[in-house]
C-alpha cells in the first residue's frame, strides 16, 4: 500500500477493511449465540418450550398472536371438557345433579355450532366452572383433580 494508489483502490481498500469488520462483528455475535435443536415426536412439546423461552427472554407476544392463542385455549378447554362428558355417555356414568346434565348439554351445543374457539358466552362459562361439579360424580371413579 504505497503513495501510489488510486483512487478507486483506496475505495477499494476501504470496503474491504468494512467488510472484514463485519465479519469479525458477525462471529463475535454468532459465539454468544446459543442453537438448540428440539427433536421429538408430533405433540410432545417442542413448539410449548420455544413459546416459554420467547416469553421469559424476549418481548413475549404481540396482540395478534395473543388473540390467536386465546382461540387456542378456548378450544382445548371446551374439548377437554366435551370429551370427558363423551367418556361419561360412553361408559354410563350419571351426573351428580339434573343441573349437572343442563351444563354438559351447554357445552355440547357449543361443540354442535363449531364455536368452540370462540370466546364463552355467560352460559358456557358458567357450565365450564361447573364442569369440576359436573365429573364429581359421587357413585363413580371419575373424578377431576384440582
């Protein structure tokens, strides 16, 4: 690099120094950055543990995805739910009460209309605060633990 360069090798010489600048910056930050390779069969908990890590060490989520998952639980719950009283039917286990029968028949309707990712309506979440109430069933050995 002598007093005889040109112009366009100067410019030249610049970009270079640039570039060898970003790739030192570039693997500095590639050394602290940590890659984890989840493996696993379908359903069993990989997507949860990257949602837990994004919510402890980033931003969490935004209104959009939020929304989307509060979809996510309502159907869980109401299926959960409508698959025990399935269970129930099934297996001819009798409700504790009368009223018992009116909650589960809530939640079947809700199942029959396909608004189970929808938000509860007042009855809906009343039959599902009850639902401990409706699988407390004295005479039998189906029990939910809370």
């Amino acid at each position: 690099m002598g007093l005889c360069q040109s112009d366009e090798e100067k410019t030249g010489f610049e970009k270079s120094k640039a570039i060898d600048k970003q790739i030192r910056q570039g693997a500095a930050t590639d050394e602290r950055t940590v890659k984890l390779l989840l493996l696993g069969a379908g359903e069993c908990g990989k997507s949860t543990v990257l949602k837990q890590m994004r919510i402890l060490h980033n931003n969490g989520f935004t209104e959009d995805e939020m929304t989307q998952q509060k979809r996510v639980v309502y159907n869980n719950t109401v299926t959960a739910i409508h698959q025990l009283i399935k269970a129930m039917q099934q297996y001819q286990i009798k409700y504790s009460s009368p009223d018992r029968e009116v909650d589960a028949m809530v939640v079947q309707d809700v199942i029959k209309q396909g608004r189970e990712s929808e938000p509860f309506t007042p009855e809906l979440a009343v039959a599902i605060k009850v639902s401990k109430a409706i699988f407390s069933t004295p005479s039998s050995s189906v029990r939910l633990l809370y």
